[in-house]
C-alpha cells in the first residue's frame, strides 16, 4: 500500500485544496506560481511545478469534492513516480488518504505489479486508520476478483485461517458428508454435485460475556446455476457469487484489528453450484436445518438455499446483532444499481443509524422494505416453502422474506443485497471486486459496542 508515515526530506509536497478556496489560496502564491498554475494546470485540476533547475517543487490539485472518500483515488496512477507529502485541511486528511490508499489497490496475483507513488501523511494514527479500513477493503477485492480456480470452498477456509492466525481466534469446518451428519442439509444439497466439497466456515473471537454479533456470509465460489443453467453473459463473472462470504470476512478484519469488545462469529456456507449426476433438480424438496421443507423452484436461486441453514444456527447463540451479506438477487441491481447495496431490517432503529452512517463516509447503503403481503409469493404446494417467487416482481424482498422465515423474531436482524462489483471504472474504485458497505457497518458496531 502506498500510504506510509516517515519523515523524508526528498519528498514533494502535494498540496489539494477545494476548488471554492482555490482562488484565495492562490492570491498568496507568487507570481511565478500564479502564472504557471494558471497556464498549466491539466483538466484533471493537476499542476506540476517545477523549480529553478526545473526538478518537481511541488503538486497543486484542485478537487471538487476533496471530503468525498474517493475524491482523491486517481491521483496516485496520475503523479511521477515519488513520495509526496500532504498538505491539506486537517478534517481532509482521512479522506485524501484513504482514497490514495484505495486508488493503489492492485490485484497482482497473476501479474507484476505496477511501480506506483507514495503519500507521506505526518500522523502516524492516521495512517495506522486508514490502512486498516483500506486493507480490510482490499481484502474483499482480493477475495472477489480471485477466478473460481483458485478460490473454492476450501481456499475460503484457508482465508478464515489465515485471519485467526493473525488476530486469535478459533476456525471449525464441517465438511462434505459431515454437513448431512450434523444436519445442514441445504447447504450441503447445493454444493454436493462439485468436486470441491461444500462446508460450514464457523470462524469465533472474541471476549466471553461481550455482546454477541454474527455475520453470515454467502460464499457460492462459482455459480453455474445449476441444472438451471445460466447463459454464458450471466455466467461469466460468478467467480464474485462468493462475495458475502468475502464482505463478512473483510468486516470480520476490522473488527479484530480494532479489538472491538464483542463476541464475533462469522459463519460462511461455502459451495460450489455445480452441474452433475447428483445436482440438485428443480422440483426437488429439501428439509432444512429448521425443519421447514423447501422446494426447489429454480436451481439458481441457490444463495438463500446455503444462507438458511447457517442462519438457523446463528440462532442458537441468541446474538445481540444478526448480519448476513449476500450477491443474492439480479433484482436489487434492478431497484437500486450497482453501486448502492440495499438492505433489510427488521429493526427501525439500526436501520435509520446505518443509512445516516454510510453517507457520511460515502460508503453509502439503502432500506428496502420487508413487505409480508408478498411472503404468498413463495407458497408452494408441495412443500413449506418455495425457493423462488411465482412472478418475476419484486425479487429482492422475496428473497428477503424467504431468509427471514428462518432467523428467530426476537434477533435484530440485517440482510444485506449486495454487488461486490464494479461494473465502471470510478475514482480509486478499478473495474472488478469491491467492498459495499463494510466500513458503514463497522462504524455502527464501534459506536455500539466500542469502549
């Protein structure tokens, strides 16, 4: 990552200024650098200017929006090569930084990476900050963008291992066979027909007597759709359909590295949906971990299959806060995008708290209604429940109330419908995985529960 804290006399100063206060900033500038500001500055608001030998002096960049998170994310692709110490308004620190942090991301797992500058911010906890935020980030963009080849069940394992190994912890699986054993049925329906055997990612930390909060994660690593098969368009990034797993894992991060004062527990129903001899067939009926039967309407509404076994037993620890994230439904992107993640709740306060906190820190999320007159939807005449709705309407909140048939009433319950996408190329966010809504929900749960 490109952000350090050192005390260097090479550096450049880069000073970003908004652009209502450009004008007066410049008033006191000398000629030389009024003239040169004037005749050269880029349409990106970039000047270069040079000293008496015509070496780098200094960088000035006027920003529309600099208080804007990922205001400032393009400027590290866009600067020589160098180190260049900041100089901006105090409360503008966090976020030119984190967006300079988030700008340098690259997914490096297959090919060089590029030489990139670097920021020196004089505020060691600063930096400290915002790499955590930026690192728990690019965590989920390394998980996201990673092909299906290399990021199956097991390699979701060894993530959830490699973050107890370095913030304590402990890491249960519950694999193949084993899922019938000790009756998680659906999760092991759909993933039974890859090669890759599905499993139960149950990562724990934390204090004994500290509030409880579990995060529940969708991690399908790839998603043919199943006997229902997808056209190869729709087919062609499922790699990103284990993108809950990798935003519970991510979130999970910061949540250790700030030693937040809670039990955590990050269950991850890990699978492949696979097309074999012995895939799951619409028309099938499935017992869940609940007891409720399912039928299958469609093998591709696959995610809401894993995620309610491991929301049954989220249940039993009676948490404080429920959260699950899912990639769950094509309807969401039609309600509200790609780049807003919706969410459920059946908790008016949290949900009005969250929605406030995200657009303060541009990490902004949305309220969809838990609307029951659409739960007949899902009847089925066979079963319990269907897995998908009659119609093609509201999807979203079908899919909503299907998960909340299986978290107890009492529980303060989110659901999260997200992307984990880019699907254009945005200011310090590249096309390929990302992380929605993370910080918004750390932020909630350190003023909840932070000391």
């Amino acid at each position: 990552m490109s952000l350090v804290n050192i005390t260097d006399k090479n550096t450049v100063p880069l000073i970003i200024i908004n652009q209502n206060n450009f004008d007066t900033w410049l008033l006191n500038e000398s000629e030389q650098v009024q003239s040169w500001i004037q005749q050269t500055t880029a349409s990106n608001g970039i000047s270069l200017i040079p000293d008496a030998t015509g070496k780098l002096s200094k960088v000035v960049v006027k920003l529309a929006n600099p208080e804007h998170f990922f205001a400032s994310g393009d400027l590290v692709k866009l600067l020589p090569l160098g180190h260049y110490q900041l100089h901006a308004e105090e409360e503008l620190q966090e976020a030119i930084a984190f967006g300079w942090a988030m700008g340098s991301y690259q997914f490096d797992l297959y090919k060089p990476k590029q030489e990139l500058a670097t920021l020196v911010v004089d505020d060691k906890a600063l930096v400290e900050k915002v790499l955590k935020f930026s690192n728990a980030s690019c965590l989920v963009r390394d998980l996201v963008n990673t092909p299906a080849a290399d990021m199956m069940p097991e390699d979701l394992g060894q993530t959830a291992l490699s973050l107890v190994e370095q913030y304590g912890g402990q890491v249960k699986q519950i694999i193949g066979d084993e899922l019938l054993e000790q009756n998680y049925p659906t999760i092991h329906a759909v993933g039974r027909a890859s090669v890759h055997k599905p499993r139960l990612i149950d990562l724990t930390w934390g204090e004994q007597g500290a509030p409880k909060v579990t995060l529940v994660g969708k991690g399908v690593c790839f998603d043919s759709g199943g006997l229902d098969l997808k056209p190869a368009a729709g087919m062609r990034n499922m790699k990103k359909d284990m993108g809950g797993s990798a935003h519970v894992l991510g979130l999970a991060q910061l949540i250790m590295s700030h030693k937040l004062p809670i039990q955590l527990r990050v269950l991850i129903p890990a699978v492949e949906n696979a097309v074999s001899s012995n895939a799951l067939r619409p028309g099938d009926v499935v017992t869940t971990r609940k007891g409720l039967t399912v039928e299958i309407d469609n093998t591709d509404a696959e995610g809401r299959l894993v995620l309610c076994d491991a929301l049954d037993e989220a249940n039993n620890d009676k948490p404080d806060l429920l959260i699950d994230i899912a990639t769950l439904t094509g309807a969401m992107r039609v309600a509200l995008g790609t780049e807003l993640p919706g969410f459920f709740s059946n908790n008016d306060e949290i949900a009005n708290e969250l929605m406030s906190a995200g657009t303060s820190i541009n990490d902004p999320v949305w309220r969809m209604p838990l609307y029951n007159d659409y739960k007949s939807l899902l009847d089925s005449n066979v079963a319990d429940i269907a897995n998908g709705a009659a119609g093609p309407f509201g999807g979203a909140i079908t899919a909503a109330l299907y998960l909340q048939e299986f978290v107890n009433p009492e529980i303060n319950w989110l659901h999260f419908d997200v992307m984990a996408w880019n699907v254009r190329k945005l200011s310090g966010r590249p096309i390929g995985g990302e992380a929605f809504g993370i910080r918004t929900l750390f932020n909630y749960l350190q003023g909840q529960y932070g000391k």
